[in-house]
C-alpha cells in the first residue's frame, strides 16, 4: 500500500488514455483528488469507458498540452503531476512528423513553461519510453545505454524528457522521467495496431483470428503489467530519491514474442499462430531483442514487478472479455 496520496491533488495529462485511467482509478483507491486533462487525440487511447465505476471522483478537462491558457488555470492547485499525454505511434510520427513534433515537442515545453511561472514546486513525473533506446548494443539496457532512436517519436520523446531534465537543472522543478517498456492490461486502444501490438494480439485471440508472427518471432521482449507500471510511477510521484532522477521501468527480463504469442492463445483458449516473411520496409521498425534493466528503481524506491506474465494476461483477458464492445 502506497501511503501519501491521501487528499493530494494530482493531475493527470492523457488522463483518459491507456496509462492514465489505470493511473487515475489507483489514485482515486488512494484517496487522492484526481484531475484529468485529455484532448481525446483521434485514433488515440482516450475512452470515456476508462472511466467506468470512478467517473464520478475526478474532475475532468477536455483540453491540450498545447494549451498554455488552460495549463495555467489548472496547475496553481496540483501538488504531482503525471504527464502522460502523447502522440504515441511510431508509425504516424514518421507518416505526420510534424503533429508528433507539435505534441511532443512544443506540448511539452508549453506545460514546462506554465508549471516555471504558475507552480514551480508541483512534482512532475513524465513518461518517456524505451524507444530511446532503439537496438542497444548490449542487453538489458541500462539508464547509461545509448541513445539511439529509429523514428521521429523516439527523438521527440527524449528531447521532451530532455526539457523536462533543463526545467529541473536551470529552475529546480521537480522533476523525474521513467522510460517504460512494452506496458499491456486493461484499458488500452484495441482499435488499430499502430501501437501497442501485444494489446492487439490479446483481442485477435479473443476474436479467434490469426495472431500472425513476422520470421521466427524468436526476438525478446519486456512487457509489464500497467497496474505495475503505475505502482513505479505513483512512488516515483513521493520519493525524494526521485528527484532529477530518470529510471527505467520494465520487467527486467525478456520473453520470446512467439512464447507470448502461444501463451495468450492458451489462456485465451481461441486464436492461432500464423507464421509470415517480415513485410518490406517493416524491419526498419524492429529493434530485434529488447530488455531493459531496472535495477536502478528496484534499489532506490523497492519498486519490482508483482504480476508473472501469465497472471497479468489472465487478468488482461479477463477484463476484455467482459468488456470488448467498449473497446473494439
Ligand atoms: N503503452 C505502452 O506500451 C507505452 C510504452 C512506452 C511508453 N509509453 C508512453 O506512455 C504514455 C501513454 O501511453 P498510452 O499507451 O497510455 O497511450 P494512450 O493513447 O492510451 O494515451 C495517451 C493519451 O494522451 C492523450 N493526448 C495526446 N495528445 C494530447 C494533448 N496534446 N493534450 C492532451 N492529451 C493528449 C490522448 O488523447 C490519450 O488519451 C505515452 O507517453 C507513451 O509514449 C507507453
């Protein structure tokens, strides 16, 4: 149990997304007052569904991270923020380079700049991402690893990471940046693949269709449950050890993509693997095998990963198949 959030005021950007809701229905348990901002981004996780059983104990604002005005009415008040809001496809980053600039970029330094003049002392957890990484030369990924990113995104992300770093060096905001990996559960867009493919793969074996697998599916991955990903991010909101401070969130140990594959369809009990040759053009995106390292947050905050694999896509499953219509 968390203890600290009781009565503190948190806002959440990207509140109605994926990340966010799980993050704002945690902190409603918790007892914080909740406010989420989100400008239902199109083709984006935001969901009014991801709301459902707390809607009515958060204080929602329709509005953007590019919006300084807004920005400035809200953050007087709030004593954490977790920004979360993003363009998030790798895909369309590369297709709408300049909306992923316009959003990750220039929303960013604008929330910068409201959080220097209105509210200096507001905590600020961001989310970046393991993309930063791109394909390391060595694996698990350290925080020390190379910053080598393969689309617009991954650049626009660091330098809003990087922003958040200045902000914290030149101003002393307080700020600390956790690079999540490959995060599934409940809550996620199941739309569209263009991110987030392991939330996909669960609704094609719900759906009892082809999970299909580009070459051998033998590359590796980290996924972590959300609901672990926001017990990191919630301490991270509290510790003093977390200031200035940027940690890698992730399992820590890595799962071939075909295992996943057969796992989901075995708990799904429907669904069937379909091997192909990888598409033209599409390995550019892979970064082949991919784990990161967390012992840095484990040692500093005692944060570690709770839910095995196949008890978190249980879980995840569970809920989507009560739940899909809302979803897909
Ligand atoms: N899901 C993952 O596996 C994963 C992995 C690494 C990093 N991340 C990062 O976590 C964050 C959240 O991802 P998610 O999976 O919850 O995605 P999501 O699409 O579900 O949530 C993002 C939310 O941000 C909102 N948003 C986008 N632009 C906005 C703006 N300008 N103003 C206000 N709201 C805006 C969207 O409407 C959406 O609700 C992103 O920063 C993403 O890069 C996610």
């Amino acid at each position: 149990m968390i203890e600290g959030y009781s009565r503190r005021k948190v806002l959440l950007l990207g509140g109605l997304g994926f990340i966010g809701s799980n993050l704002a229905q945690r902190l409603v348990q918790l007892g914080a007052q909740v406010t989420l901002v989100d400008n239902f981004l199109p083709d984006h996780g935001a969901n009014w569904f991801n709301l459902d059983g707390f809607r009515d104990q958060v204080q929602v604002h329709l509005s953007d991270l590019r919006n300084s005005e807004a920005l400035r009415a809200l953050l007087p008040e709030q004593e954490i923020i977790f920004n979360i809001a993003a363009q998030t496809s790798h895909s369309d980053s590369m297709s709408n380079p300049l909306l992923d600039l316009d959003i990750n970029c220039k929303g960013n330094l604008t929330l910068l700049e409201a959080c220097r003049q209105v509210n200096p002392a507001a905590r600020i957890v961001f989310v970046g991402t393991r993309a930063f990484y791109g394909s390391p030369p060595f694996l698990p990924a350290t925080e020390d690893s190379p910053i080598l990113p393969r689309d617009i995104y991954s650049i626009n992300r660091f330098a809003a990471e990087q922003y958040h770093l200045i902000y914290h060096l030149h101003y002393g905001l307080p700020v600390t940046s956790l690079r999540v990996g490959n995060i599934y559960g409940p809550r996620a867009q199941m739309k569209h693949p263009k991110y987030n493919v392991l939330n996909f793969f669960l609704r094609l074996a719900l759906e009892n269709r082809p999970l299909k697998i580009y070459g051998d599916g033998q590359q590796v991955r980290d996924y972590l449950h959300v609901g672990d990903a926001c017990e990191a991010m919630l301490l991270a909101g509290l510790h003093p050890a977390a200031l200035g401070k940027v940690w890698n969130v992730g399992a820590g140990e890595g799962l071939p993509f075909i295992e996943l594959a057969q796992t989901i369809i075995e708990l799904a009990g429907s669904g069937h693997l379909e091997q192909t040759d990888w598409p033209p053009g599409s390995r550019n995106y892979d970064v082949g095998d991919f784990v990161l390292d967390i012992a840095q947050i484990r040692s500093q905050l005692g944060w570690a990963p709770r839910l095995s694999i196949r008890q978190g896509l249980a879980q995840t499953l569970a809920f989507y198949q009560k739940n899909h219509n809302h979803y897909w």
